[in-house]
C-alpha cells in the first residue's frame, strides 16, 4: 500500500505522536508499504521532497510551547502532494490543524483516511485556561472525526470520549512497545548511584506540561530513603522544580539513556488524567517497573491493579502516596508487580501493532466506497454488516413491515400472483441452522406505515412469542408530506423496546432508495431516519441491517419495473446481507452461488409512467392504499423445513437450487 502520514508534530520535537509516527513509517517500510510524512517544518528544515519520502510545509511556533509547531499550508498545496504521491490511505496522527486540511483534501480526491486519536485537546485547552477555547475543540474535534473514514482510538476511555461526541466510525488500535529497547536489562547501578546514592527511585518519565499534573507528585518528596527524580523537560519545568523540593530534574533524556532511567526506576508514577493511551506507562512495563498512576484515560487498559501496579483514585494525592508508599515497603511484592510488569506486554510489538493498522486501512478503503456511494450524507455513516460477537441460534421469527418484507415483485419460482421476498429467503436460511422445528410468521402488508407496525403488527407479533423478529419499515412514512424522521424513529423504538422487553432479539433494517433523482427530494429524509435507527440499534442491543453499507442495492438493476421494489435479485442481496449480520455461516458466498443459479427472468420492461406512476398517483389522490382490504401474508406461525418446501409453494423455499 502507499501511505500519506499526516502528522501534526514531527522532528526534530520528540513526543508520543512523533515516536508513533516513526515506528509506524519503520515498520510500514518494512512490511513493504510505501509511506509519505507530511508534517511542519521545523525552523531551518528543509521542505523535503515527495520522492524522498518527506514533505514539510511552512508553519509557526505554538505561541505557549515554542517547541510545538503547527504548519500553515494552503489547501491546494496538499492537495498537489497526495496528487503526486497517490497514495491509497491518507494517515492521520493527531489531527487538529494540519490534519483537518489533509482530510479535506483526501475527501475531495476520494481517498481514505484513518484518524489516529493521539491527544486530547480538549483536556488540554481546559489546563490551559483559554475562555471558550474547550468547547470550540470539542466541536472541532467531533467535525474531523466525524468527517474521517475511520477513527482508531487507543483506549476504552477514548472511545468513550469521541463516542459522547458523536464520532460514529471508531476502532481500537494501541501502541506498540520496543521491548528491546525497552527492557529489565537496560536497569543501570551505575546511574542510580549517580543519581540518587543508596535510595530509593520513584520516578516520572514525559513532557512538563500542565496537562500532565507533574505537580501532584509534590506528595511523594520527603519519603525517607526515597527520591523522586523527573525525567523530561517542557514550559513548566522551571516551576515544577520549586514546587517539587529535592527532586532530580534531569531534563530530556534520548535512546539508550532513556531507556537506562526508566529501567533503573523501583516505582514508576504517572499523576495524568488526560492520556489518550500514555506509552510512557507501557514502556515503563515493558522494562518491569511496576507502576501507579491515576485510574482514569488511558492508564486503566494499560494497568492491571495488584498485578503489575496500581491505579488510584483520580485526583486523590493521599491514595496516590499510600500505593507508591505499598510498593516502596514491600520487596518481594514490588519484584513480583515488575516481573507481571514486563510479561504483560511481550504481545504488543509495534510489528504487530502495525499489521493491525494495515487491517485498519483496508477497512477504511471498503468504508469509503460505502461513503461514495451515499445519496447524502447522514448524520452518521453506515458501518459495514459484521455477525454478532456470539452465533446465535433461533426457533421461532417473525418478520414485520411492508411491501418489501411483504415480498411484492420477487416471483421468483413462485405461482401466479405469489412473492417471496428477502424476509421468507432469511427465514429458509434460518431454517437450515435451527437445531429444533423452525416456525415463521410474515406480518407484513403493501403500503402500511409506522402507526400500523405500532398499533397491529407488534402486538400480533408479541402474541406469536418469536425470538427474532425483523422490522423493515418508515418508506411509506418517509416519502409523505411533511415527515418527520426523528417523530417516527421515536415511534419505531417504543416497539423495539417493547418487543425487546419479551427476550426476543430485533434485526431492523434500514429503508432504502434506488438511485435515481427523482427520489433525491427524500434523500435526506431517509439518511435521517437512518441514523436514528443506528442509535436505536446500538442502545437497545438489537441487531442492524445498514443498508448504506449495500451500495449495490441503490443500483436500479436491483429493482422492478415500478422502479420502487426490489425484484428477485434484489431480494436474494438483502436475504444473505442479512443472513451475514444474524451469523448464518458462509452467507456471502451462499449469496454468489444463489445469484448464478438463479438469472432474473422479470427484466424491467416499458410503460412504467402508465403502469405505475399514475395508478399511484391517482390511489393517493382518492386516500386509498395498495394494501387496501389486505391481510398478513403468514398471520400465524408455519413450519419451516430446513431444506425447503419445492417451487412454487407460498413458504420459503430452499436458498438454492429451488
């Protein structure tokens, strides 16, 4: 693959992002990727060129942390340098200023990007003190991720965080570990005599910024038989060494002596509540030093508490000295935390952190062809089907909705005036995995709306005691003078929750458009409603069908000569996209076979407007509906072979072959 980094900060400034950066390229490299590092160039840096791997663009000093730069490049300079390089993913390592341009400019050329949350800015403004400034990042920081193909969060707490703003595509991907570097080994009896002679070493390792609340460590000076030494420098050293009397200020420390001072440490402490991931603790493990830090951010994925370490209570400076005082009074506990210490992070490499990230890109490459694909932008994007996290297996489904659960246009090997439909192809599929008698109920009717599934069909599907039921329905809703998405989601999660209330499991599907312009009057509706059945779905625990992860089926090919329902092919797509997300084994592949065996014979034909449009037209004008007078299609629960019942009956019949 070729990779554009993005970073904002970069050489010769040494922080997390710029090590995370430099390990990435490494291990890029040699995996075989090409890479790019586009950062802001440092006072007297070359630019750099694309073909060399670098490109560095003007920038300024951050007025409170001179060290810190942040590049000032106009929109169509970038955008030259990823036409240049082409790359297949755009990286994104702590964006904020650099990175909202460079996302700008991949969107616009069509390219993925992944978002690396690094830094809470948020946190950082509010230490910082600047009026206003914490809420403006908030919204800054949710436009940019949200904006991004995919966001990889280090920690639990970060997604957490970008979650509660509303960022909707998020992964998990830490940091890896030189564990050569990094090691027991590199412990110096030599430095510590130099440093602290016949004592005890609690010691910090970072940037001496507010952020990192360097100065709650005052609790630990004074320890008898004990030094607190600092490792690092930053705008608040000078400070830090008044607040922090008889403490060893050291300053930046590099490579191998790094490495030295951190292995030579008893206990390792780190007081910060705003760590995204905080890589100092990990190295810290990876050179068995047990370590304390604040239960809060990253530290707790990274901590096991009285196993490698302890985590106190946020904010709580005399927990924070009763753990460092534990492990400084307890020798065999202390060496038994350091050997858990370094065994807990032997797995996290950076070669294997970094084939993780490759994973990442390629999945942000398939989410981007779901985001081209879209009518309009919602207010989140589809996520791409994935089975549930355990294969479950059910006994009794009911299918509720429309015309399209109804089945209307898919005569598929059926009978004049019979339809199949996706929700009866799911229910044979269903059938085959069931290891008891399989029962089956389709409440769906043509035309009916949200009020009906709320007033009819969910009361009678309660009746029936299924344990999967399928809710497709809104588009006749939707397409109405006057609707109102968020109205009618909220009255399509009154059902979930009442038919989630009875144990059943729910599989809702999002209503769908053709891509056509003549329904681009209702695009935005739609897209609306879809991202409230999304929250539906993930706060009720139900199971999502996201049909704007089906670019395929907005194809007008996928659809009948109405140009409104799907046709047979159009059927089968949303039976085994469905079969995928409810677990059903080999389902994509059972899908490519059951296409090739079954070639459409019902090709839209001419006559659409006289045929359809106008018969429409005309129901509506008199108040009528095409499912005037119908009933259900299955109102009671049938039995369900699980090889099918043979052409031409009204149940399911098998997936292939029939």
């Amino acid at each position: 693959m070729r990779v554009a980094v993005f970073a904002e900060s970069f050489l010769p400034h040494m922080n997390g992002v710029t090590n995370s950066v430099l390990q990435v390229q490494r291990r890029l490299e040699a995996q075989g990727h090409e890479t790019l590092v586009v950062a802001p160039r440092a006072a007297g840096q070359r630019p750099g060129r694309v073909a060399d791997g670098t490109a560095f663009l003007a920038s300024v000093p951050l007025p409170s942390y001179p060290d810190v730069r942040v590049a000032l490049a106009p929109a169509r300079r970038i955008r030259r340098i990823l036409e240049e390089f082409r790359p297949d993913v755009v990286h994104l390592a702590s964006p904020f200023v650099l990175g909202w341009q460079a996302l700008a400019a991949a969107d616009a050329l069509r390219i993925p990007t992944v978002a690396v949350y690094q830094t809470d800015v948020v946190a950082y403004t509010e230490r910082y003190g600047v009026p206003g400034a914490a809420t403006a990042a908030a919204a800054h920081v949710a436009r940019l991720h949200r904006r991004a193909t995919l966001t990889l969060a280090p920690s639990s707490a970060a997604e957490q965080q970008l979650g509660a703003l509303g960022v909707d595509r998020l992964a998990r991907w830490g940091r890896g570990v030189d564990a050569a570097r990094f090691s027991p080994s590199r412990r110096s009896e030599e430095w510590r005599r130099s440093i602290a002679p016949g004592e005890r070493i609690v010691g910090y390792m970072g940037r001496l910024a507010p952020e990192k609340q360097v100065e709650d460590l005052r609790v630990l000076c004074g320890i008898p038989g004990t030094r607190l030494v600092v490792v690092g420098d930053g705008p608040e050293r000078a400070r830090l060494e008044r607040a922090l009397p008889g403490a060893v200020f050291t300053g930046f420390l590099g490579g191998d002596d790094l490495a030295a001072a951190l292995a030579s440490f008893d206990v390792f402490v780190h007081p910060g509540e705003s760590e995204t991931f905080c890589q100092t603790v990990q190295e810290a493990l990876a050179s068995g030093v047990p370590v304390v830090a604040t239960g809060r951010g990253g530290p707790v994925d990274l901590v096991r508490s009285s196993v490698d370490g302890w985590l106190y209570r946020p904010g709580d400076l005399d927990d924070l000295r009763a753990r460092v005082d534990d492990l400084l009074g307890d020798d065999a506990k202390r060496r038994s935390f350091a050997e858990a210490a370094h065994a807990s992070v032997q797995h996290r490499t950076w070669d294997a952190v970094t084939g993780q990230l490759v994973g990442h890109y390629r999945e942000a490459g398939r989410l981007r062809g779901y985001d081209d694909a879209l009518l309009v932008r919602g207010a989140t994007r589809p996520l791409a089907p994935r089975p549930p996290a355990q294969r479950r297996r059910w006994s009794t489904f009911v299918a509720l909705g429309d015309s399209l659960t109804e089945g209307l246009c898919d005569s598929s090997r059926m009978r004049e005036g019979l339809y199949r439909g996706w929700a009866d192809r799911l229910a044979s599929l269903l059938a085959q995995n069931a290891e008891t008698p399989f029962r089956y109920a389709n409440l769906a009717v043509r035309s009916r709306r949200v009020r009906d599934l709320v007033t009819t069909q969910t009361p009678q599907a309660i009746a029936l005691r299924p344990d999967l039921v399928s809710i497709l329905m809104g588009a006749n809703d939707l397409v109405g003078h006057g609707a109102d998405p968020v109205a009618l989601a909220r009255e399509l999660e009154r059902v979930v929750r009442d038919i989630r209330a009875t144990g059943a499991d729910v599989l809702l599907v999002t209503p769908f458009l053709p891509r056509r312009r003549a329904v681009m009057l209702f695009a935005r509706r739609f897209a609306a409603f879809a991202h409230e059945i999304r929250r539906i779905a993930a706060e009720t625990g139900s199971l999502l069908l996201d049909v704007e992860a089906l670019p395929e089926l907005g194809d007008l090919s996928m659809y009948a000569e109405d140009k409104v329902h799907l046709r047979s092919r159009g059927h089968r797509l949303l039976a085994y996209r469905a079969a995928e997300v409810v677990g059903i084994p080999h389902a994509a592949a059972l899908s490519g076979l059951d296409d090739a065996l079954h070639a459409d014979d019902d090709e839209p034909g001419p006559g659409w407007v006289r045929k359809h449009a106008l018969p429409w037209i005309w129901r509506r004008l008199r108040g009528r509906t095409a499912g005037d007078g119908l009933g259900p299609k299955h109102d009671a629960l049938v039995t369900v072979p699980g090889r099918g019942l043979g052409d031409g009956s009204p149940l399911p019949a098998p997936p292939l072959g029939g």
